[in-house]
C-alpha cells in the first residue's frame, strides 16, 4: 500500500507543476494526456478543476481507455479551458 501512496502523491505534486505552469503562461490551457489516474482520482480532479473534460462534453458510452480484467477504465484525458467549445470526442483502438 505504501507504493500506492507514494505513487499517487506523485501525480498529484506532477499535476500541481503542470497547473502552476498553465497559470503561468497566461495562455488558453488545453491539458491532454495518459494522466494513470481515474476520474475520482486526485490527480484528475486537481487537473479538472476550471476545465472541461473533453469526454464529459462530447463523448460517449464507457470512454475506455484502457482495461484491467475486461472493466473499462478511462485514464487518459483531454481537458481544455470552459470558455473554448469542445466539437467532439472518439476513442479509437489501435487493434
């Protein structure tokens, strides 16, 4: 268990970088990636927080990104600034 904590207090210090950064910047933000967390993650809700997740906008069905005994789980992510509109979102299996 303690592999999982520091793991995850891991992410959550790397999505706290990536915020800082983008605030920074003072730029329009569009933050996407292979984020290894659930959306009841930390990491995620942290990263989410005054963005729009573009699955939750747009997409359909489970969004799996990745599966672990046949449950799909999505872990990968596009989020982008709630002023820009969001047009799609699809998942494509590269199989």
């Amino acid at each position: 268990m303690k592999d999982v904590n520091n793991t995850s207090a891991r992410q959550i210090e790397q999505a706290q970088l990536v915020k800082s950064h983008a605030f920074k910047a003072g730029k329009k933000e569009i933050i996407c990636g292979d984020f290894n967390a659930t959306p009841y993650s930390g990491t995620y809700r942290l990263l989410k927080k005054g963005m729009t997740d573009s699955y939750l906008e747009k997409g359909n069905r489970f969004g799996r990104t990745y599966s672990i005994l046949n449950y799909p789980l999505r872990i990968d992510y596009f989020l982008d600034e709630e002023q820009l509109e969001v047009l799609g979102n699809d998942n494509f299996s590269l199989n």
